[in-house]
C-alpha cells in the first residue's frame, strides 16, 4: 500500500460545457456533487457534447444552492432554478435511456440561439437511478448522472507530463476533464489500482477511459486544434479489447457518499 495526493479537484455540472475547479468537493454516490446533473439534448432526447459541438467549450458554468448559471460569448446569463418543475423527458445518454427533467422553454432558448440547433436543457431526474455497466462494476452496484459512463475520472500529473513530453506542443489537463488529479504516483500508475481511500471516501478504478475527438479541442477557444493527442496516444496506448486509446481511468464510489474531498488530501492507495 502507498499513497498519492489529491492535487486538483474539478466538476463539469453540464454535460460537455466548462467545468469549474474547486478546492472540495461533496462526494455524492453518483459522483462529485452537481457533476453533469444538467445536459443538453436534441428535440428528440439525444445528448449532445463537444464531439458535434465544440462551442459547448466556451459555455462556462457556475453552481449553487439555488441552481445553475451559465455564461456565453455574447450571450445575457441564464439563470436556471435547481428545483424548478418541468416535464419529464425520455432521454438518451449513448447506451443508456433514462429520463430527465426539462428546465423551461427560456433555457432552451439560450441554448438553442448560442448553439444554433434546436436543443433542450435537462437536469438528472433522481427518480430513475442510472447504474453503471455490470460488466465493469462487477458485483458492486454503482450509479452515476450525465457522465459517459462511471461517476469519477482520474488522471495522474505525471501520466500528461510523460504524454507532453511526446508531443510537438504541449496541452493542458483541462483538454482531458478529469474530475480527480492525482500527484506524487509515476506516469500511468493509474493503471495499476485498485482503490483510493481519504477521508471516509473509498473509490474504486473500474474501467480505462478511452479518449475521444473532445481531447482535440482547444477549451479556451472551442475550436478543434488538429489530430493531437490522439494520433500520439493511438501509437502507445492503444487498448485492442476496447477499441480505442486509453488515458485515465474511470472510479466508482464504494463508501463515503455524504462526505468531503479536498485538494491536499493524501490517498491511501491498494494496488491490482
């Protein structure tokens, strides 16, 4: 057993739109708390993300008790109410089809004029519990909101720095939107374990993350930035059985829903 550091802590409340980075964090058992509650779909239910949309990058963010608030080029501030009552809309997350809440014809509205193609924002409807893949969660049931897949990404500082040193031009950990970056491992130790545990909080690694188009996009300017990191990964971190490249790894949340991670908290880490 040995430890890493928790050195950053980020939240991505809408699906695909800026995150924020924050100094603690509530663990909830979907995840970190208000992390993609909200997503924006197409008409027909389909989730939208950067893969189609890039300006979704410039979409910034901001959270509190009251509800969300996101900002946009050139855009007034929409204010959407945590609480408000909508109607109930069947929504499509890739394989998963579950149900979420729409928040009013205004927010649609800015997200459609912004974005222009029609589209609805919706919120996590709690009263359909979406559980993660059993063949990955094994017996542990787990559940997550919006994300792809699993409640909680992890990367490693050394894993992008031994990335970076491959690349013609270096690119920022924002391009691969962690939730959880860890310091004071190798490169890819990642990889390698099996649970985290600090402060009551137990996660457990369950399944690599395969990197898609969205790493190709610049954040701070919502425009694609060519073929990187991808044609770079593809040559060394090509995973055969899941047909893709992988880069981080996604956790589930064992124990410790209700209590707090904070950046500088020292993980205890068990390894495969």
């Amino acid at each position: 057993m040995s430890g890493a550091t928790l050195a950053a802590l980020n939240i991505y409340p809408v699906k695909s739109c800026r995150g924020i980075t924050l100094r603690s964090a509530r663990v909830a058992e979907t995840g970190l708390a208000d992390d993609r509650h909200w997503m924006m779909v197409r008409p027909n239910g389909r989730f939208v993300t950067q893969r189609e949309l890039p300006r979704l990058a410039l979409i910034g963010t901001a959270v509190n008790d009251s509800g969300l608030q996101l900002e946009a080029p050139e855009m007034p501030p929409l204010r959407v109410a945590r609480q408000a009552a909508g109607t109930s809309l069947a929504i499509v997350v890739w394989k998963f089809s579950g149900m979420g809440i729409d928040c009013g014809d205004a927010a649609a509205d800015w997200c459609t004029r912004y974005l222009q193609t029609p589209l609805r924002l919706v919120r996590f409807d709690a009263s359909h519990p979406r559980e993660c893949n059993r063949e990955w969660t094994q017996e542990t049931r787990a559940v997550t909101e919006f994300a792809d897949g699993y409640p909680v990404l992890i990367l490693s500082r050394a894993s992008l720095a031994e990335l970076n040193s491959r690349l013609p031009k270096q690119l920022p950990m924002e391009r691969f939107r962690p939730n959880l970056v860890i310091d004071g491992v190798g490169a890819y130790d990642e990889d390698r374990m099996h649970e985290l545990t600090a402060g009551g909080v137990t996660l457990r690694i369950v399944k690599p993350c395969t990197r898609c188009s969205i790493t190709t996009t610049d954040q701070q300017s919502g425009a694609i930035d060519g073929v990187e990191p991808l044609a770079t990964l593809k040559t060394y971190r090509h995973d055969k059985a899941l047909m893709g490249v992988a880069f981080g790894q996604n956790a589930i949340i064992v124990r410790g829903a209700g209590a707090q991670l904070r950046v500088g908290q020292k993980f205890e880490v068990t390894w495969k």
